[in-house]
C-alpha cells in the first residue's frame, strides 16, 4: 500500500511539472505592429469630435502636421504619432483575438511622450478636452497620454471598467522634450479569458499645448502549449487514472467493525 501510494504521489508529481512548465510557441496576435506598411493597416483610428489633431504614420525627426523634432522610429522606417494644431482627443486601437488554448498572454511596444506645453500630466475628466467647469465656464484642463486593455467594442474614450480591463500608463514621460524611446511590457494573462475578445488602445488628449504621443514595435504574444506538450498530459493522466483504477480493484472494498452487542 505504501509503495502503491508513493508511486502515485510521484506521478501527480510529475504531471503537475507538465503543466506548470509546458514548452511552449508564442503566437503574435497584433498585426503591423511596427507600422512598416506606412499607413495604419490593421489598426483604427478615432478622434473625438471637435479635436483639432490626428494620428499620422510617420517617417524621420519632424512631427507631420506641426513640426516638432522627435526622435524618430524606434526601429524600420515608421512609426505612429499623434499631432495636433490645437485641442483634442485622439485613440489608437487594434482588436485581436486570445487563442483558446492561451496559457500566456503579454503586451510590449515602445513608446515616448512629448508634452511641449511642459505642465502635464494633468488627468483630467477622462479624455475629454472641452469640458467645461461650471464655476469659471472655461474647459478644465486635461493633459495626458494613456494605454489600456479594453473589451471589445468599447467607447473609444471611455475609462471606467468596463470598457477599461487594465490599465498599462497613465501619465507622460519625464524630462524635456524631444524624450526618447521606452520599451514598456505588461502582462494581461490575469485580465484575459481564452478565446476572448480585446482591444489595445494608445489614447491622449490635450487642451494646454502640443502633444506628441508615438508607438513604435507593438506587440501582443500568446504563448500555446505545443501538440507534444498535450499528448504527454493527456498519455500522463491516462497512465494516473489506470493506477487508481488498479489500486482500488486490489484492495477491495472495507469492511466495517461490527459493535458488540
């Protein structure tokens, strides 16, 4: 009997090594992540009404509409970029899909903010840019870049939960502009679910001064246990549910000790 059930502890054992380590392949999820088509195949752009900026796929160190110097891709030829000739409320987002067989799923990009009016970051009323205070009768201001997981089909603008799943960035990037690129990752596996549906969004607004929000390099991989990895689960579990089968066949059923009259 000891020997029965330490070969049973060392089978779970096993198994459980299977699953919590699986080899893996990682699948991109994202298409034209680095914007090498030099024009937003694969993504959507939304501008809030009344804004007076845009997204642009951009190429070399000047912004497209104003001017600005920034430093350019991050890496290829292009990259995304907001700019803007006065007030607005720009998002970029892309839609995509989680395998069902997902046991990982991880966002990264590059990315680098240039708040020219140097009073940012200001949050806001959410993303709007023309809202106003009721007490003065002027817009409240409002400037910031941010990233989230969002449910698909979500308001574009919209920041509460839902349609907002997670949030990556909430702010700009410190220093003088032009700043350079940070590579930034995050982890969405906990606010996913296999075979769902998603959108990454890339969104700033600005009612004090120009802003420059760019994205190069973005990515969404999910990794997928690979045929192997299941077959040797699926032959594990089998092999563990013969055991028990066997193991309670030669023990037979209990019997109870009888109380004495």
């Amino acid at each position: 009997m000891h020997k029965m059930t330490t070969m049973l502890g060392r089978l779970a054992i096993a198994l459980c090594g299977v699953a919590g380590a699986p080899a893996a392949q990682a699948y991109e999820l994202i298409t034209n992540g680095g914007f090498e088509t030099g024009d937003f195949q694969g993504w959507t752009v939304v501008r809030m009404d009344g804004s007076q900026g845009d997204w642009f796929v951009a190429t070399g160190t000047a912004t497209p509409k104003f001017g600005f110097p920034s430093v350019g891709p991050a890496s290829g030829e292009w990259y995304a970029i907001s700019d803007q000739s006065g007030p607005g409320a720009q998002s970029l987002m892309q839609t995509f899909n989680v395998p069902i067989d997902a046991v990982h799923v991880q966002v990264s990009y590059r990315m680098f903010i240039n708040d020219w009016s140097r009073s940012g970051p200001i949050v806001g009323p959410g993303l709007g840019f023309a809202v106003l205070d009721d007490e003065t009768n002027s817009h409240l201001p409002n400037q910031h870049a941010r990233v989230d997981l969002m449910v698909a089909g979500g308001d574009p603008f919209g920041v509460d939960s839902p349609p907002v799943m997670f949030n990556g960035f909430l702010g700009i990037d410190a220093g003088d502009p032009p700043v350079g690129w940070t590579q930034r990752t995050f982890d969405i596996t906990p606010y996913v679910t296999r075979g769902g549906v998603y959108r990454l969004r890339f969104a700033q607004v600005d009612n004090l001064g120009n802003f420059n929000m760019g994205i190069d390099d973005v990515s969404i991989t999910a990794s997928v246990p690979e045929p192997a990895t299941w077959a040797s689960m699926v032959v594990g579990g089998l092999a563990l549910v013969a055991v028990c089968r066997r193991q309670r066949r030669s023990t037979g059923p209990v019997s109870q000790p009888t109380l004495a009259a």
